[in-house]
C-alpha cells in the first residue's frame, strides 16, 4: 500500500483560470504516474481537461510528460501545471 503524500500544486495563465486557483495542496500517493496524478487533479477541476494534450507538468522544477512514468514523490514537492504559451 502506498503512501500518501502532500504536494503543493500551482497553476500557472490558462490552468489558472481553469482551476479557478492558484495554488492548493493536494493528497495523492507517493508513488505515482504523471498521468494518474493529471488524472487526481482533473478530479479536483474537470475544466482543466480542455488543455490536457498541451500541458507540461512540471515536477520539482524538471519538466515531465504526462505517462507512464513514475513518480516518487515527497511531502513539500511542487507541481506546476504549465499550459502552452500562445502568442497575442
């Protein structure tokens, strides 16, 4: 059984404005796939699905691509939700 954890999730221009937040801390497990924990957030915001092909996750300041890989995450760790940058 995996371990829960807290992270601070931060959103950045359009995932904002999705989210409706800035910033939250969430629960999620320890260890965890970048799509599972995409899929924990969409949870806690469903509007954020309109940007899922485009978004960059970024996890403790390394770039990650939503997958299959596995995260090990830690209480504290931030996770910011990058969505593309658009002109104009």
């Amino acid at each position: 059984l995996t371990s829960l954890c807290f992270v601070v999730t931060l959103y950045f221009a359009r995932s904002a404005e999705l989210a409706g937040v800035r910033s939250e801390i969430i629960s999620v497990p320890q260890q965890i796939t970048s799509l599972q924990l995409w899929e924990e957030i969409v949870k806690r915001h469903p509007r954020l699905a309109a940007i899922e092909d485009q978004v960059v996750f970024a996890v403790r300041q390394q770039y990650v691509l939503l997958g299959d890989q596995l995260l090990v995450l830690q209480s504290g760790d931030e996770v910011a939700i990058i969505p593309p940058i658009s002109g104009g």
